[in-house]
C-alpha cells in the first residue's frame, strides 16, 4: 500500500473518531439521552466517514481552479457601484 494511501486512510479513521465524539455530545446535549446519543452518534459519523473518502479523492482529481488574472475581479458587479 502506497505512503500516500495509509495517511488518506489514518486521516479518514481520525476524522471520524472525532466526527463521532462531537456528533455524541451534540445529540446528548440536545436530547439529554445516552441512547438517542449513542445511536444516532454512532451512526451519522459511519455515515460521514464513508462519504468522506470518494469526496477527498474527487476533490484531489479534479483539475485546479486557476487564479484570475492581475487586476481581474471574481466579484459580482453591483449595480450604481462606481467602476
């Protein structure tokens, strides 16, 4: 297995240890119920972790955003704004 490959999957693991840790307190904090707690922290973080990974390689495939050009602007033009 690649280098690259064992640090996208370490990352995944970690990502979702602390997605299911903050996803626990948020639904115990809300409910006040270690079991809604429980289960629903345990399952949306499953949930995430496996979307996770076909997201991180989609965005690392996809082709960079290049820059505009010097003294070109990404803003909208606003209406009555002065050029």
């Amino acid at each position: 297995m690649a280098s690259g490959t064992k640090r996208d999957l370490l990352k995944t693991a970690t990502y979702g240890l602390t997605h299911l840790a903050v996803a626990v307190a948020v639904v115990y904090a809300v409910t006040r119920d270690w079991t809604a707690a429980l289960a629903i922290g345990l399952l949306e973080p499953m949930v995430q972790t496996v979307a996770y990974a076909p997201h991180e390689r989609a965005w690392r495939a996809a082709p960079p955003v290049e820059a505009p050009a010097p003294g070109v602007t990404t803003e909208p033009d606003i209406v009555g704004s002065p050029p």
